[in-house]
C-alpha cells in the first residue's frame, strides 16, 4: 500500500512523526544500544563532576591538593572514571554509527523498490536527478528527522533533569534564578520554529530542482556541445544556484538567530544567578554550580540547533514515504498460459489522450503475433497492458480465462534497451543469474554478437559504459535480444526490433527468431514487412482499435 502523503509538504506533523518512527521500529534495538551508551557517558560526566566537587570542596577546607588526590577514595574514582569515559565516548559513536547505517540502508532499499514497482508511464516522466534527490539527500533527512525527534523527546529532556537535579545538590540557593531565563530560551525556539518551517519545503525544492537540472546537463552534454550552448547552460544552472542560495540563505538566517540568542540567554542566566544567588553560596559551592549552569542550558540551547533539522527532516520525509510500499505477499509466478484474451481494453495516459479505445484480442501460446501501425497510435502501450506494466482503464485481459496478463512469463527486448549494469557479463546474468559463460556465448551467437565481443581482450567483462554508451546502437539491441534470448521465459516480446540493424545482422536475428516461433510465443511491434510476413496473426492498431490485416 502507497503512502497518501504524495506531496513532499502534504500531511500533517503528527502524521509525519508517527510514519517516521514507524521507519524506525526495526531499528530500535540498536539505536536503543547507542543511547545506553550514551546515557552511560551522561551518567560518567555527573559522576566525574561530583568528584571534582568533592575535591574542590577538600581543596578549599584547606586540605593540599595533591594530599586530596592521593586518597583512594578520590584519585582512584576519578582514575576509574576518566578511562571509563574514554572507553565510552570511543564506542558510543561506533554504536550509534552502526545503527544509522542499518537504518539508512534499510530506507534506501524499500524506497528503491517502490519506485522499480512504478509503471513504465512513470518512469516516461520521471527525472533521474529528483529520484537520486531522494534516495540519497531525502534518506539522510529523513534519518536526521528521526534523531532529531529522538533527541527532542527524550535525550534532551534527560540532560535537563539530570544537570538541574546535580545543580539541586550541589547549590539548591541557585537552582531557582536559573529557571528565570526559561522564558526567554522558549520565545527563541517559538521564532526560530516558525521561522525554519516556513522555508524548509522551498528549501528542498531548490534543491531539487537543481539536481534534476545538472542530471539532465550531464546527460545531454554532447548535444549542447553541438549546439555550442554549453556557455548558456551553465549561466541557467548559476542562476539556479542563486534562486537556491536565497532559500538557503533564510534559513541560516534564524539557524544563526537561534545559536546566537541562546548563547547570549545562557550567560545572562549565569549572571542572573550570581546576582540572586551568590551571596548564599560558598565558594565551593559556586565553583562548582556555574559549570553546572552551562551544562544545564547546554541541551536547552541545542533545542534551537535541532529545530532546523526537524523541519528539513519532516519535508525529507514526506517525499520519501511517497516511495515506501508494503510488501505485498509473494505471488507464485506463472509457469505458462494456454490462451491470453483482451476484451473491450481502454487506456489513456490523460484525458485528453486516449490510446486504446475498446481493444479486443486472442492469442494462443506459441504464435507469433505482429501488431503494427502508425507512429503514436499506441502499439508500444498495448505491449505494455499485455505483459502487465501498465493497467487498462477498462476492459479486462484473461490468461486462461482467468484476470492476468503475461507478467513473469515474458523476456523484454525494448525500443531504447535499458542496460543497469556496467558489463556485458552482469547485463546478460539479469535474465539468468545462474547462467554459464558457454551459455553466455551462445546466446551472444544467436544475437549476432558473439564475434563483436570476442574481439575485445576483456571479452565477456567488457565494460559498456552508462547505459551501454559505449556501444553502436545495433550492438545495444543485440545485446538486449541476447539477454532476452538467455531467459527461459515463455513469451518472447520484441518492440521494433531490427531498426538498428543492417542487412547482414538482420539475417541472423530473423533465423533466431523462426528459431523461437514455436517453443515461444512471439509478440512483435514492427513496421517491417519481413517480420510481418513470418507472422501467424497480424494486427494493425489503428484509431484505439485492433483489427486483422491480410
């Protein structure tokens, strides 16, 4: 199930929070782990305070300080506990380190499955650079959202206690004029929290905005090369980076507010208590008391640091339960299909483009099927619908008689092959991970390939670039009909296969595919005549509707 929070400003505090800390229940043992250590170190400074009391209290009753330092009692405590703070504030960051790495793996990987399970019409609009935004920039706030909750609910309020209950004891005279700052630390937060909120979401989207910018620059840098526009690019993007940095800007603005002001706040409370508490205080005591108050202020003053990440964090984490799907139950994949039925099929990607209009078809396991047509009459679409990537609007698609499509039985060669993976080796495991190098080969062989690759030195490791850049584009589609060809899938689906290709390669890939007509079942969208001709059933999509063609 999708989260209704769709809209990176969408949803309320409440509801924000609860989905965050629903992120962080898996995580809780560990995160738990980190704060008893460091809850220990908290523990370890009060102690580690107490007894410099003590030895200032020894000190200035007139006891030599380095007599005061040779009893057991003293020297050995605080001995014990300096290594014992040491030790800890080595593995507390270590624990906490661990945690937030389980956590944003964890995110990373949920959020990246919710967005492969998004239909192809998806990812016709969608840019690279915002959805890399959110894996990486969005995951990361979301994790400082979390800690900075973590923190407001309960780290923070536990220093407070634990610095005011060691102040009670050591100088209870001061604990009172200290409290009389508290005010004026809230009015700071008030403007600082409103503040912060108000540009957090246009923040983010400046943010956003430019890493889609610079993807898309990147990805079309040999255009602009051509076009001599790289100059104009790069003055768009700089203006960009000054729209952002305004954003940025404000909401360093009341960051630095709220650092300064506090700052300002906790000396006047020190000064407030020398001028309302000193006179009663003995000068051990009120040694000790004023490192106490900073220590007191210090988590209060820290609110201020944390209501900037708190508002970033809830943005960041609205745009990432966008992503965020339950998993659904595993579903036995389907092991072959006797027939696949359309009945009345509709489909549109808007209202006002409607691609399929009442679409009907049969087709039996083992025939070829050509669909072809016009250029944007949707050929490409009904592929789609058939192997279950997109859903029709109405109409139904029976496999068997039954509601399904060919989703799981079908081996994809597509227009614009889409290549994950860096070499040809882990291109072609995608379709059969346990797959031996002498099937690697064959399979290269029947795509016409295997000579290509034979050529270079790394040979079955030879790195392709991004996205198969470092290769033609018929090289691109053989590959993909090679991997198509390596999978045991049932259906064999082609969309405009052979445009790439010259006359010597198109031969073999034709034979490859009499080959196949048969053992699998062959959907093809083609213009070419001689794909249409080996065809059992050809169809012309045209107006919405498919009809027989002769």
């Amino acid at each position: 199930m999708e989260s209704r929070l769709q809209d990176p400003q969408s949803g309320s505090g409440g509801e924000i929070r609860a989905a965050a800390m629903g992120l962080f229940a898996p995580h809780r043992g560990r995160f738990a782990w980190a704060s008893a250590l460091g809850v220990a170190t908290l523990i370890g400074q009060l102690l580690l305070l107490a007894v410099f009391w003590q030895l200032i209290r020894e000190v200035t009753d007139g006891v030599p300080t380095l007599e005061a330092l040779s009893e057991w009692r003293t020297g050995g405590a605080l001995a014990g506990l300096m290594v014992a703070l040491g030790v800890l504030r080595w593995r507390a960051p270590l624990a906490q380190m661990q945690a937030e790495q389980g956590f944003v793996e964890d995110l990373q990987t949920r959020m990246l499955g919710g967005m492969l399970r998004r239909p192809p019409s998806f990812w016709a609009k969608a840019e690279i650079g915002e959805l890399t935004h959110r894996l990486n920039d969005d995951v990361t706030g979301t994790l400082a959202y979390v800690r900075a909750l973590f923190q407001t609910r309960w780290l923070v309020p536990v220093r407070i206690v634990a610095f005011a209950g060691m102040l009670a004891w050591i100088a209870p005279e001061v604990l009172l004029p200290s409290l009389l700052v508290l005010p004026l630390f809230a009015l700071v937060l008030l403007v600082v929290g409103k503040g912060v909120a108000g540009v957090a979401a246009r923040e983010r989207d400046s943010r956003v905005a430019h890493s889609s910018r610079l993807s898309q620059l990147l990805s079309g840098a040999e255009i602009l090369s051509a076009f001599d526009t790289r100059r104009r690019a790069v003055d768009a993007l700089a203006r960009q980076l000054r729209a952002g940095y305004a954003q940025a800007l404000s909401s360093t603005r009341y960051s630095a507010f709220g650092s300064q002001a506090t700052e300002f706040i906790r000396i006047a409370g020190v000064l407030a208590v020398l001028l309302f508490g000193a006179e009663s205080l003995e000068p051990g005591a009120m040694i000790g008391a004023i490192p106490l108050l900073f220590l007191l202020y210090s988590p209060v003053a820290e609110l201020a640091r944390l209501l900037p990440q708190l508002a970033r964090g809830r943005v960041a984490t609205a745009a990432a339960l966008e992503f965020l799907q339950e998993e659904s139950a595993a579903e036995e994949a389907p092991r072959g299909f006797s027939t696949l039925e359309v009945r009345a099929l509709e489909f549109s990607y808007d209202d006002s483009h409607e691609v399929l209009r009442g679409a009907d078809l049969q087709l039996r396991a083992g025939e070829w099927v050509a669909i072809t047509g016009e250029s944007g009459q949707g050929k490409s679409t009904l592929l789609k619908l058939l192997l279950g990537a997109e859903h029709p609007k109405a109409g139904e698609i029976l496999r068997d008689g039954a509601p399904g499509s060919l989703k799981g039985l079908c081996a994809l060669v597509t227009q614009e092959p889409i290549f994950p993976e860096r070499t040809v080796r882990e291109n072609l495991l995608l379709a059969k991970p346990d797959a031996s190098d002498e099937e690697l080969w064959h399979a290269l062989a029947r795509a016409a390939l295997a000579e290509r690759i034979g050529r270079e030195q790394s040979g079955l490791d030879l790195d392709i670039g991004e996205g198969g850049k470092a290769l033609s584009g018929g090289e691109r589609e053989r590959l993909s009909l090679a991997r198509a060809l390596l999978s045991d899938a049932p259906v064999l689906a082609l969309d405009e296969p052979g445009v790439f290709l010259d006359a010597g390669h198109r031969g073999r890939i034709l034979e490859t595919l009499r080959e196949e007509h048969g053992p699998r079942t062959l959907l093809v969208v083609t213009h070419e005549g001689d794909l249409l001709d080996l065809a059992d059933q050809k169809l012309r999509l045209d107006g919405g509707k498919l009809s027989q063609v002769s």
